[in-house]
C-alpha cells in the first residue's frame, strides 16, 4: 500500500496527522523564505542606501572644491589684470623719464625738489 501513495517522486501523508504536519512544514518553509528574501533586500537596500549616501557626500565635497577653485580663479584673474595694468603704467613712466624735463618735473612733483631759492608750500588736497 506505501507503494501505492507514492508517485512520481511526490510524497503523499498516510493519515490526516501526516498532512497537517507537511502543512506545516511548508508553511514554516515559505515564511522561512519569505524572510531571507526580505532580509536579502534589506541588505541590498541598506547597500545602495549607502552607496548613494557616499556619491553624494563626494559630490557635495567635489562641488565645494570646485566653487573655491574658481573662486581663486576669479581672485588671480583680477591681481594678474591689475598687475598688467601696474606694469603698463610703470614702463610708460620708465618710457618717460627718458626726457630731462619730464624727469625734473617729476622728481620735483613727487619728492618735493627744489631749485636753488625756491620756497615749497603744501597745501592741502580737496579730496
């Protein structure tokens, strides 16, 4: 008669003790499984939480660098444009005191030379 409830490689319960049992147990399995799926997707969730977590903070930290990197940028662009415009202004000046009269005017103007007799008064600038 075992012979008989056993077909196919399917197993089949003796009396209804046997099938409650097999109900059971495939009821424990499938909750089983249903659990490490779950726990299976937490950690996939909690893994790609993460990464998205550290892309972020790296994209956050490689923004702030590049903000302060342009910002020296535009810093250095003004120094080196003022820098030019000094240069210009300093060889035109060499350029000029190349002339005897351009020089005496402006030795005089600027450090306050005088000629023999000559009396310097300052007076104040309205600025």
């Amino acid at each position: 008669m075992a012979q008989n409830k056993q077909k196919n490689g399917k197993i089949y319960p003796i009396d209804s003790a046997g099938a409650e049992f097999m109900r059971y147990n495939a009821q424990r399995q499938a909750l089983h499984i249903r659990r490490i799926r779950q726990m299976h997707q937490r950690i996939i969730y909690g893994v790609m939480f993460m990464v998205v977590v550290v892309a972020t903070i790296t994209g956050i930290g490689n923004y702030s660098q590049m903000r302060a990197a342009e910002a020296q940028s535009v810093n250095l662009t003004k120094q080196v444009k003022k820098a030019q415009a000094d240069n210009k202004q300093l060889t035109t000046l060499k350029n000029n005191l190349s002339n005897e009269d351009f020089a005496e005017q402006y030795v005089r103007q600027r450090y306050m030379y005088t000629k023999d007799g000559e009396i310097v008064f300052n007076l104040p600038s309205n600025q």
